[in-house]
C-alpha cells in the first residue's frame, strides 16, 4: 500500500536532514506508529505520505514514495484525498462549517456524492465516534477532545484506503481513548484500512500497533515490531520503565504481559504508600459556581478550594466542564453565578491586569498567545513584560526543550514545541496560581519530565499553587497531590490523588494496573518498596 524508497527531506533554511535514506513498505490493513521526540519530524513523515510535504511546504524530497500505485512525487495532495485521510493535531484549523453534521457532509458535498450515500456515512461516523447526540452542536462549543472525534469522523466518512493520524488520542480522555482505538483496531482488521499513526501516549496505542517507525533524530530512523523498538530507545511507557528499573528479564508491552513478570514482587515487596502532602495557604476559593453556553449548563454548583504549594489536577470525561472551570476561574468566561475569591478578595473585583499577572494561563491551543517573527523575539517580549533579566525566559525553554531553535517562527514549530515555549514565557512571570490546559498535548516522555520537574519546583520551592486540567493519567499520577474529578458539570471527586485514581479502574495509571491490590500509582512508588525491603 505504502513504499518508501530512499526517501530524504530537508526542509528551506535548514542545515539538518528531517528524513535520511529512509526504505519501507506498509501493507494493507498494517496499523503503524510512528514515534520520536518532540519536534523529531513525525507529522513531517505523515504529510509526506499524503503529499502535503513537500508540494504545500516547499523543501527538498529525495527518493520515491508509492501510496496505492501513485507517486506522491507526480500526484497533488487534492488528487490522494480520496485515497488518503489525514486527522492533524489541531482540528479546530481544518473546520469549515459551524455546526458537526454540515462538517461531515462538507467533504461529500464537493465530490457530489449523492444524497442517500451521504446520509448513510454520516449516521455510520456519528456512531463510530460517540458523538451522535452532538449533530447539532456548533463546533466552537464543542471540548478539545470532542473536536479531535469530529476530525477522526470527518475523516471516516470518505472511505479511505490510508488513515493517517497525528496525536489522535492527546486530547481525549482514557475511556474516549479506547473507544477510538477500537474503531481504528476494527477498521484495520475489518475493513483493511491502512492506519499510520504519530503518537506519544505510547501507553495507550502500544498494544494495538503491528510495527514502529522510531525517528531518532538527525535523519536517521528505524523499523520493526513494538518490542524490538522499545528495547533501543528511552522513550518509553511506564510498565517498560518499570521492567527495566527492576532488571526484569523479560519487557512486555501490556499490562497482562508485565503483571505475569512482576508476581513475586506483588507478594513479597512490603506495601508502603506514598505519604500525603500538606498543602500551604487557601489561595482560591471557589465556591457554588454556576455556568453555562448556549443554553447549555456546563457546570453545576462546583466549589472547590486552591492551596499554595500544592499540585491540583482535573480531571474527567471530554466535556465533563474542566475548560470552563479553567477559563471562569481566569476570567474569559463570564457567564456565571456563585462566588470566586481570590486570597478571600471576590475575583469580579480584581482588574484584568492585575489578574493576569498573580494567575498564569496556558490554554488547549497555546499558539493562541503567540504573535511575534521568531522564538526568540517571543522569549524577548516575555522578559521585558515580566520585567525578568534579558535571556531568562530563553534560557528557561531550552532547559525544558534544548532542541527548539532560537530564530523559528513560531507557526513552524510542533505543537509539543509551541506548548513548550508558551509554557516557559508564563513560568518567567513566576505566576502565584499557574493553571494549565493540557499541558503534555505533543510532549514526548522527557519532555514531560522535565515539565513536572518545574512543576514540582514551582509548588515546592516557589509556593506556586499548579492546576492542570489533563487526561494524562500518568503525568497526574507523577506529580499531583490532589485530584478533582468533574462528570456532567458537578464535582464528583476531591481529594489525594492516590485514593482518586485507585477508586477509578479507567483512569488508573498503567504501573496501579499492574501492581494491583498494592497501592502503587508510579515506577517510584514501587522503587521506594523495593529500597526498603533491601
């Protein structure tokens, strides 16, 4: 279905190879991941195969790439659309229309389907998606993860031999996740549908792949089946880290495999639990807040409570409330009752300015707040307006991403790279409340490290109080203290963050899975037993 014939890309103005001297085939049916660093090149790899790179990008391609018989070399992207479809990392920027079921039918209607075949694929993508009950909601009400399953349908509804994937599951919850998998897992199987998929949540999509394709870096990458992969590179899932930090024999990949090898350290390690944090002063105060969009309540009587030095995750299904707890508690929504308060000051009564400056805010798209020629000219505006030592916020982004260059413009980098740099302009500021958006949406493993390393630091040794809406798992099992679950606009959970996540089998981390009954969420917390039973 797919070859890759000595294929290299070098993007204009730049003096290192994407893509070196890369060969492959990918078969029909074939589900393929392809994975690497922040910013390595994957969705670069993706839009070679459907022709976007380098026809709409400009670059040097080098080498032959075949998709069903067609080169991509001779062939526009226009004429493979209805070969191939591609869901990119942003949904929101390919909408057209308002409104959910006239985006489905948007496609179909400029190749004049007829009306019956319309009709059919709609319902037929409604329901692989879950969002049947949604048809007519307007797109921009829709949640982050809401938005990435209309971009999955609008792709599904035209048929497509090749289904190309760009972080499809980073904005959608754990349950949502699976249900999505499933649907590409049948479409492969079922349907023969080639799928390729970019993805650094390799906890979730790892047991569904028949092969990797790891760039590693400089022009060199590599292929062959998850385990061979995994064995040569650290970007890793957490039963694999876990595996290895214990100099287990075996690495498996699943859950099942990984609770098979691990037995004996169930039985014998003692049971030691984390100890639970004690959290600094009432920051914010939330209390019976109320609010609504288009007629629609997204949130019900919540009250929650912020504390300095304290690491507060959110978290719940897609839609369950969390961007508009986030964005009422910034300001960007108005449309509330109930009351706000802000070091026991009401937040109504607090300017913008001076919120803006005490409250970081990172939202889903963090491209949002950028508008400047250049990385650097960002980190340079942010020094200056946060009235920190030229270089500091600079020197803050290429110590969570040393990768990112200085002179890009910020619409050329990845979406993990865009969210790295936004995150370092709101740190320079040194925010007393910094709350986040899903904040690991393109971020590799040790980005994410090294993002919860600042995190940590930030509520440790600065009293900064964290809230991070998010539905990575395993990040909020790394570095929360406390854990809010919101369901239908109502708080249904609150509290540490051990006892939440174990009350919730779909949203337990992988290492809880594995290790259970013991009340362990991370490789750590197994680590720290095993120090003590030495």
């Amino acid at each position: 279905m797919i070859t890759f014939s000595r294929v290299s890309l070098l993007y204009p103005h730049s003096t290192t190879s994407v893509i070196e001297d890369l060969s492959f085939d990918i078969a029909e049916g074939e589900m393929v991941l392809v994975m690497g660093h922040t910013g390595s090149g994957k969705s670069s790899l993706l839009r070679l195969i459907n022709g976007l790179v380098p026809h709409h990008t400009g670059g040097i391609l080098g080498g032959e790439i075949v998709v069903d018989g067609k080169s991509t070399r001779t062939t526009k992207p226009g004429e493979l659309a209805g070969i191939v479809g591609i869901v990119g990392q942003n949904p929101i920027d390919t909408f057209v229309t308002d409104i959910v079921e006239d985006e489905l039918a948007f496609g179909m209607e400029s190749l004049n389907f007829p009306h019956d075949v319309m009709r059919k694929r709609i319902e037929e993508a409604l329901d692989q998606v879950g969002l049947a009950s949604l048809r007519n909601r307007e797109i921009a009400t829709l949640s982050g993860g809401e938005q990435q399953r209309l971009a999955i349908a609008c792709a599904l509804v035209m048929h497509p031999k090749v289904l190309l994937l760009d972080e499809p599951t980073s904005a959608l919850d754990p349950i949502a996740s699976e249900e999505i998998l499933s649907i590409l897992h049948r479409l492969v199987h079922d349907l023969s549908v080639t799928v390729i998929l970019a993805e650094h949540r390799l906890e979730r999509v790892i047991g569904y792949v028949d092969r990797i394709l790891l760039i590693e870096g400089e022009g060199k990458t590599s292929i062959g089946g998850p385990s061979e992969i995994l064995s040569k590179t650290s970007l890793v899932p957490p039963i694999v880290r876990l595996t290895r930090s214990l100099n287990l024999s075996e690495v498996g990949t699943s859950t099942r495999e990984v609770r098979r090898i691990t037995e004996h350290l169930r039985n014998e390690l003692p049971n030691t639990e984390r100890p639970i944090y004690q959290s600094g002063a009432l920051l914010l105060e939330v209390d019976s807040v109320t609010a609504s969009f288009s007629s629609k309540i997204a949130l019900k009587k919540v009250s929650i409570n912020l504390h300095r030095n304290e690491v507060t995750a959110l978290m719940g299904r897609n839609g369950a409330g969390k961007s508009t707890l986030i964005r009422t508690i910034v300001g960007l929504h108005k449309d509330f009752s109930g009351d706000i308060k802000y070091e026991g000051k009401p937040i109504r009564e607090i300017d913008q300015k001076t919120r803006s400056q005490t409250i970081g805010y990172i939202p889903q798209e963090p491209g949002d707040l950028l508008y400047l020629t250049s990385v650097s000219d960002e980190c340079a505006r942010a020094d200056k307006d946060n009235h920190v030592e030229f270089g500091s916020t600079l020197a803050l982004l290429h110590q969570m991403l040393p990768t990112i260059s200085p002179s890009k413009h910020p619409r050329e980098l990845s979406e993990g790279e865009r969210l790295t740099l936004v995150l370092a302009i709101v740190l320079s500021g040194s925010p007393e409340l910094l709350i986040l958006d899903e904040p690991t949406r393109g971020l590799d493993y040790e980005a994410k490290n090294r993002l919860m390393r600042n995190l940590y630091d930030l509520s440790r040794k600065h009293g900064t109080s964290v809230l991070m809406a998010t539905h990575d798992v395993e990040i909020v099992a790394e570095v929360a203290d406390r854990t809010i679950f919101l369901a239908e606009g109502e708080k249904v959970a609150d509290g540490a963050t051990l006892d939440v996540l174990l009350a919730s089998p779909a949203f337990a981390p992988q290492v809880a899975k594995v290790m259970a009954p013991r009340r362990w969420l991370t490789v750590g917390d197994v680590l720290r037993s095993v120090g003590e039973s030495s």
